[in-house]
C-alpha cells in the first residue's frame, strides 16, 4: 500500500460519514442507470419523505448511544406528540403554543426516563422498552385508535406545505446537532461520558445530567419529527412512527458511524446513513424487488458496520494513526 492510498485509508477511517456517502453515491448511480425515473422531482419527493422522519430522530439518538445509552420509545413519542397537539389545540389554545406544549410534555417523558435509567440503575434498554409499550398505549387509549386530520393554519404550512419541508428540517437538526456535538462543551462531555465514564467523572463531568440531558433532548427530537410528519401528510395517525422509525433511526446512526459501545458517533454520518437507507428503500420499490428483502440488507448492514468498527478501532490502536 502506497503512501496515498494509506492517506486515503486513513481518512475513510477518520470520517465515517466520507465511507457512507461514497456508498450513497455508488447507489444513486446504479439506481439512475436501473431506473430513469429515479431522479425525476416526484421520486426525489419520495426518497426524502422515506428517510426525513427517522434522519431527525436519529439526530437524538446518536447523543445517547454517544453516551452509552439507547431509546427505544423514541417511535411512539413519534406518534403521541402530535395528538398531544391536536387535542390541546382543540382546547382552544392557539396551535403554536399547543405544537410547544407538545413538546415539552415529549421532553418530560424524556426526563422520566432518563430519570429512571441513571437513578435507578435499570438499564436504558429495559427502561424504553417499558416506555415504548406504555406510550403506544397512552396514544392509543387517547385516540380511539383512529387516525385524525391534523390542525391547519398558517404555521402547517411553515411545518409541512412545502414538498421537501421535512428533509430541510432534518438537514437544518443535524447541521445544529453537529455543531454540539463537536463545538460545545455539552457534546465533548457527551463524548467522554461514553468513552471513558470513569475518567470523565474524575475530571468532574456530572454524567447522569448529560444522560438525562440526552433522554430529554432525543424525546424532544423525536416529538419535533412526529408533528412535521403529521403537518406534512396532513393526518395523524396513531400507528405512525413506532418501533419500525425507531430501529430506522439507530440503523441509519449505526451505519453512520455512531458505535453501539458508546464514546463515539456522528450526526452527519447519521444523516447520510439515514439517506443511504431511504434511497435503497425506494430504489428496491422502483425495481419491484421484495420489500422484505431490504429489512434482510439492513440487518446485514448493521452487523457489517458494527463489525467494521470493532476491527477498525483494532487498527487505529495498533497504527496510531
């Protein structure tokens, strides 16, 4: 291996998001040259609305599985917020304000979570395994089990009028979340409190707030991508969202370069992981292949990833690179 190609490597290595986007791209190409409809305006409206909805939720769970922790009822707080903001508007209270209370009562369950899981020492992924149950439930018992149309004004329009409302605002939550993570204190501590815990509470870091921190803050996401979803199709439905966004949102972290074992991920990685899910999705539609063959793709693509970053955290230790 030359000394180019080693940079090369080394880079790739460095910037997980620089591997995924050439997979990205490598599919674009074949999907055009597969079907020519694939880059027409109305697919391209399709791949986002595929992938937007579990981009943003990623933008949270990628800070708690930073920090060692997982959320797994992120789907149905998906699904719950917005009815939480219809039947608060149906009150009387003007929409904006109902869209905020809203979320806050998502960024509460945030907190009770977070609470529960740092606190009590139960792990997160018995903690949001329990909440995810009980908030699909919650949903369900306030909403008969039928879907309602989602209260429209002006702010839907800002939210959802727009084809590609939902993806700008997924783009718009990474760029910001990115900027934490890599530019803030809060993202830093992130950081040490899952690669190194005992360390970062030696240098002081209060690790139960930044993980409660992040439980509130994924929940929030979360809650935020329910209510652009139901401002976009202009229908809240209580089996939205769910388990399938939720494990959408960690595949698209995980094969994004984010590491289950903590310490370590990216928010733009996440991004385009999502994306790279969202145009296999659809390209596997255009091409009439199985739909389940792309959950048996994902899988697999999870397991090499996850795999990929073991050896290659391997490898940096021995190269020092």
């Amino acid at each position: 291996m030359n000394k180019r190609q080693k940079g090369l490597l080394a880079f790739l290595l460095r910037k997980p998001e620089a591997s995924i986007s050439l997979v990205g791209i490598i599919l674009l190409i074949v999907f055009q040259f597969a079907s020519p409809v694939f880059f027409t305006g109305p697919n391209l409206q399709t791949v986002s609305q595929f992938f937007a909805p579990w981009a943003l939720i990623a933008c949270g769970e990628i800070m708690l599985l930073i920090c060692g922790e997982v959320d797994l009822s992120v789907g149905q707080v998906f699904a719950l917020t917005p009815f939480i903001m219809y039947f608060v508007a149906g009150a009387g209270v003007p929409l904006f304000l109902a869209m905020i209370l809203a979320l806050l009562v998502a960024g509460l369950l945030g907190l009770c979570i977070g609470f529960i899981t740092v606190h009590f020492g139960v792990p997160s992924f018995i903690t949001t395994l329990g909440a995810m149950l009980l908030i699909n439930g919650l949903t369900l018992t306030i909403s008969g089990g039928f879907p309602v149309d989602t209260p429209n004004n002006l702010l839907g329009n800002i939210f959802g009028g727009w084809a590609y409302s939902e993806i700008a605002w997924a783009v718009g939550v990474a760029v910001v979340m990115h900027t934490i993570l890599r530019h803030t204190r809060w993202g830093l501590q992130t950081i040490a409190a899952g690669g190194n815990p005992t360390g970062a509470a030696e240098a002081g870091i209060r690790i139960k707030h930044i993980k409660i921190g992040n439980f509130i803050l994924c929940s929030t996401i979360g809650g935020l991508a329910g209510i652009l979803n139901a401002f976009h199709v202009t229908s809240i439905d209580p089996n939205a969202g769910g388990a399938n966004v939720m494990f959408l949102a960690i595949a698209s972290s995980v094969i994004g370069g984010t590491s289950l074992m903590g310490g370590s991920g990216t928010i733009l990685g996440g991004l385009v992981g999502a994306a790279v899910l969202g145009i296999l999705q659809d390209g596997f539609t255009l091409l009439g292949i199985n739909a389940y063959t792309f959950d048996i793709i994902t899988g697999a693509a999870i397991l090499i990833t996850m795999i990929s970053n073991v050896q290659f955290a391997a490898w940096r230790r021995r190269s020092r690179i």
